[in-house]
C-alpha cells in the first residue's frame, strides 16, 4: 500500500504540472479513498496557492527577512535557555553539597569534614582548571 501511495503522490505532483498523461478516474478514485493521499494532495493545493500568490505580490520589499537578526534571537533564546539550566543545575548541586555536608556532621566527626575539605581545596582546582579550558577548546 505504502509503494502505491508514493507512486500515486509522484502522480499528483505530475499532475499540478501538467506532466501526467494516464487515466485520471483511477487516480481520483485511490484520492478518495486514501486519507494519506488526500492529504498530501490538499497540502500540495495549498502550498501551490501560496506560492501563486507570492508571485503576484508586486513589492517584494514587504517579504524580506532580516536573517541575522533572526540568527541573533535564537542565539540569544538559545543562551537564555542554557544559562537558566547552568542556574538551575547549579542550585541543585549546592543544595545537595550543603545537606550532604550537614548529614556528615551531625553522624561523623566534624574533623574528618575540615580535613575533606582541606583537601578539597587545594585539589580542586588542578582538576577544574583543565576541565575549564578543555570545555573552551571545544566551543
């Protein structure tokens, strides 16, 4: 059924360009029939509508588009996006880190937490630092 449909879809298109010559009650008959078919078809009647009135339009100038202010409002949609979700995820760590902190005082020794944390501070940043600037290199 789906290789009929293609070949009878190739057929409509001929057809809106005076390219088919075979028996259109055949055709017009799968149309009616078919859901797919009569779809596509009253997608093409439509797409071909709008595109015959576009060529009537004497002033092109209404239709253009500036594209780099366009490029440069989904970029900055883009970023507002990402920079919500850095936020966000930000957040979420630093709740997470503090809690884990405070359970780990109340239940342990609060030495072994200011040792953690001594080492965490002077090892951190020889692994952050690398990570940061191999986080550049890919942008």
């Amino acid at each position: 059924m789906k290789r009929e449909c293609s070949q009878i879809k190739n057929k409509i298109i001929d057809m809106y360009y005076n390219e088919f010559t075979d028996d259109n009650a055949t055709l017009n008959s799968h149309i009616q029939n078919c859901s797919a078919c009569s779809t596509f078809r009253k997608k093409l009647e439509l797409s071909l509508n709008y595109m015959d009135t576009l060529d009537t339009i004497s002033d092109i100038r209404e239709l253009q588009i500036n594209i780099t202010e366009l490029i440069e409002r989904a970029n900055e949609l883009k970023n507002k996006r990402k920079n919500k979700l850095e936020l966000l995820l930000f957040i979420t760590t630093s709740l997470i880190f503090s809690l884990s902190s405070i359970l780990f005082v109340v239940n342990l020794d609060i030495k072994l937490l200011v040792y953690i944390q001594i080492f965490l501070y002077f090892n951190l940043p020889l692994v952050l630092i690398p990570l940061y600037k191999l986080r550049l290199s890919r942008r």
